[in-house]
C-alpha cells in the first residue's frame, strides 16, 4: 500500500524550503498538485528530475477522488503539494486526508512555509491562541460573519483578494469600529509590504494605490479597540 506526505512548499520565495521537501518530493512516485504549471516551476527549479504530475484542485477534487486513492494505493510515495504553502490550509485535500484515514493509508506530513503563520507572528498580537477564517465569504455571508466574530477575544487570521481589500476593510470597520490590523502583502517576495496601525488608515493606505496586487493576508484583533 502506498504512502501519502503533505509537502508545505514556499510561499513565495523559493529559498525558504526545506531540505526535507526537496528529498520528499525528489523520492515521490507521483505529485498531487493544485496546478501543475506552478508545482512544475518548483521541480525544474530545483532539478528534482521528471516527475508525474496529477491535478488535485478545487474543482475536481470531489469528481476524481475515487481514482485519486486508487493512484495512491498503486504507487509508493504520493506527495500532496498545493501552490504556495502548507496543503490543505484554505486549500482542497482535507477530504482526501480524511479518506486515506478511513482507509487505512498511512499519512505523513514535511511541515513547510504558512502566510498564517507567518502574518500572525510578524503582527505583534498575542498569538497563543486565534481564529483562522481562510477566504471570507461575500456580501450578506460577509457581514453576517462579521456580526457572529465581533466579541471574538484572540486575533482574528484571514486571506483576502486585491480587488476586495479595501471593501472589507470598510465592511470590519464598520460593524467592528476602530481596532487594530496587520495586512501582509507578497509575503517573502520582491515586493513584500506591511501595513500596521488603525483599521480606518489601513482603508487610505489601500485607497491610496493606483492598484493593490498579490497576495494579502489580514490579522485583525478586535478586543483591541482604539
């Protein structure tokens, strides 16, 4: 019976992963990816050598996962890789991860690279303990969500999209009030940026581009109101 390993790969640059993933994914028989392009930069980057690529993503992970568990079952080491990041985190494969469970597939897992993380600890909140949202959802669901988390007493984690960056600042802003937030752009990339301070300067600071871009990860604490 094969063997399934979550690889945690870079978030962005490539000299954060470690030795372990490289000898992970230079031994695995096949890679899951979330897409293939991304995870075949990484390979030839590194000269892993020619691997066997099979697409694991969002959109057709419930469709092919019968044969998913069949390809793991017949090869020895299956890695499961996601674009950036550990896997399964806001990223599909935890289905896969609860199958192999039920199915007697031994698991293991090269820890790796976390926006989550790594936003949380560079924020300078108490970070013992805390909430993490992935993507928020939109609109109704969005506010809804907001109104539920409002008393939450730990920092609050999430990943947000260029585009919706400034709306949902404005959308914490107002059912939260004035509370302190850490927005980390590009994360460990040429054009990494932080911004730290007052939720409302936060909105003029995001305002205040011609256009935002790349990747953000949000922490926002609310006891802590201004």
């Amino acid at each position: 019976m094969g063997k399934l390993i979550l690889v945690g790969t870079p978030i962005g640059n490539l000299e954060d992963i470690s030795l372990r993933a490289l000898k992970t994914l230079k031994e695995a028989d096949l890679i899951l990816t979330e897409d293939k392009r991304v995870t075949l930069k990484l390979i030839n980057h590194f000269e892993l050598g020619k691997k066997e690529l099979f697409a694991f993503n969002e959109a057709n992970s419930e469709k092919i996962m019968d044969t998913v568990l069949s390809l793991i079952e017949s090869h020895n080491i299956t890695a499961l890789v996601s674009d950036a990041g550990m896997p399964v985190l806001a990223d599909p494969g935890f289905n896969l991860v609860q199958r192999c469970w039920e199915k007697g597939i031994p698991i293991d897992v090269v820890p790796g690279p976390s926006a989550l993380t790594s936003a949380l600890a560079v924020s300078g909140f108490p970070a013992s303990k805390f909430l993490f949202l992935g993507f928020l959802p939109r609109d109704k669901k969005l506010r809804r969500l907001l109104r539920e988390i409002k008393e939450f007493e730990y920092p609050i984690v999430f990943f947000e999209s260029p585009n919706r960056i400034k709306k949902t600042l404005q959308e914490i802003l107002e059912i939260f009030g004035e509370i302190d937030v850490l927005v980390a752009r590009e994360m460990t990339k040429l054009y990494q940026e932080f911004f730290k301070g007052k939720i409302s300067e936060g909105i003029k600071f995001f305002e205040s581009k011609d256009q935002v871009k790349g990747e953000l990860t949000v922490v926002i604490f609310p006891t802590r109101r201004i």
